[in-house]
C-alpha cells in the first residue's frame, strides 16, 4: 500500500446549525485519481472546502502527510469551481496563471522571467497561449476552466483538488484535461476531483469516493463503484439514517 497522503478523522460541517457532511472519514493514498461523487447537496464541494481549511467543521481534522495543512500549504492546489470566481476583475489570462506560482516564490519576491515561462508553458498545456493577453472576462466557460487548471499546474503541488473540472466544457476540453490529470497521477501526483458524471468514473477515474452527508464507500473504483453503494448514495441520506436506526 502506497502512503496516506491525505488522512480524515471523524470530519462534522454544519452550515447554520444543519449537518452537510457527518462524522467523516477517509484515507486517500498516494498517487490516486479519485472521484468524489454524490447527489447535488452532497457535500463534495464543502468536504473539499473543509480539508483545506475554506471551511472550520464542528469536529474533526484533516491531515496530510500526517501533518496539519497549514505545514503543507505548498503541496496543495486547488482549483475552485469556475462559477465561485469573479471573472469581471481586471486581469489577463497570462497573469492569473503566473499568480499560480507565487506560493513558490518567498516574500517580496516578484514573479520574474522563470515564472512567466512557467506559466507560458502550462497555457501550451491547456492550449491556451493563443488566449495569454486576454482579459480573463472575455473568455468562455471552457476557456476559464482551462485557465484554471493551467494555474494549478504551475503550482506543482503534490496533491490537487477540483472541483469540478469539467463543467461546462466542451468533449475535446474534457478529453484534454483528462489527460493532463492522468499525468499528474503518472508523475506520483494524488487527484481529488469532484465529479457528477456517473457515466465517466471508471474510464477516468482509479478510486472513488461515494458521498451522500455521509461517506457511503470509498477505495479502488472496480471495488467500490458497485449498483448496490450507488443506489445507498443516491437515496436520501435520511433513508440511510433511519436504515441505521432499524426503523
Ligand atoms: P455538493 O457540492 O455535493 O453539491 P455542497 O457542499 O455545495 O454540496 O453543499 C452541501 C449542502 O450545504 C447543500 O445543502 C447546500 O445547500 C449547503 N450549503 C453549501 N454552502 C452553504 C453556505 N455557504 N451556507 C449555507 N448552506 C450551504
């Protein structure tokens, strides 16, 4: 079994005063491509939230590398959904991607020739570059996407959360982010990406997280992507809490 990189202990988030995510627990080893999949409301986007601390849960911690978050910032990227960010501010594409390197960069240190060709050759990546000077507002949905995951690339995390990645972007874009999340894995990267298209877990995906408030399963996809675990993660989470309670 490869490390944890990213260890969950008994993780509770109320918004409030509403439980959305209960008593979770998860261990993601090195090295995976994971999905985190469940119903709208699931709690996908506030487990990521809560992980990296966006998100102060009622109980429970999450670790990476056995460590806080705090003492691996630099190893952890994260790309937002593309709807959380406001895409009116005044700045090009080329600049939100060269941003993506600051956390590399010491204080007071500006982002110099070495960092734009970083990010130059994360736009290639994304197929981007011909968009570098553009306004970030004068872009589509696919565009902004891309945008995105190029800024992750160039922070050359260890771990990387999405949220999901592919909303909103056409076939050929999916198909190329795929892509580049099968070489970060292939690089010894772990992925966490929040998913809704069921139809597409087992071609792009090697570990699966099912969540419904609660964590339903979780582990290699051929093992846990079963009718059974998704039929339980598709249900009402109260059905699962009665079915716990023998009623
Ligand atoms: P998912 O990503 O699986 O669709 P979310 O994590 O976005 O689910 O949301 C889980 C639940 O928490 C939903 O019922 C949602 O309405 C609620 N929620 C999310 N963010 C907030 C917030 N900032 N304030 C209050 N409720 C929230």
């Amino acid at each position: 079994m490869n490390n944890i990189a990213v260890k969950v202990n008994d993780l509770t988030v109320a918004y409030h005063k509403k439980p959305v995510l209960w008593d979770v627990d998860l261990e993601i080893p090195e090295g995976v491509l994971m999905a985190v999949v469940g119903p709208n409301g699931a709690g996908k986007t506030t487990l990521i939230k809560a992980m990296i601390n966006l998100i102060k849960p009622i109980t429970g911690r999450t670790l990476f590398w056995g460590e806080p978050y705090q003492n691996n910032r630099k190893r952890v990227g994260y790309v937002p959904q593309r709807g959380s960010v406001d895409w009116d501010f005044p700045t090009s594409v080329l600049d939100v991607v060269t941003m993506g390197t600051y956390g590399k960069l010491g204080w007071f240190k500006r982002p110099g020739k070495k960092e734009k060709q970083k990010a130059i050759e994360a736009l290639k990546k994304v197929d981007m570059l011909p968009y570098a000077d553009r306004q970030i507002s004068q872009l589509s949905g696919g565009q902004q996407q891309r945008v995105f995951v190029a800024r992750a690339l160039v922070q050359d995390s260890d771990i990387y959360f999405m949220d999901e990645p592919f909303q909103g972007v056409d076939v050929k874009t999916e198909k190329s982010i795929v892509k580049l999340l099968e070489e970060l894995k292939n690089n010894g990267k772990t992925v966490i990406v929040v998913h809704h298209d069921l139809q597409t877990v087992t071609e792009y995906f090697d570990w699966v997280t099912l969540l419904n408030t609660i964590i339903i399963d979780y582990g290699p996809v051929k093992k846990t992507f079963t009718e059974e675990n998704l039929k339980k993660t598709y249900r009402s989470p109260l059905d699962s809490f009665y079915k716990n309670k023998g009623k």
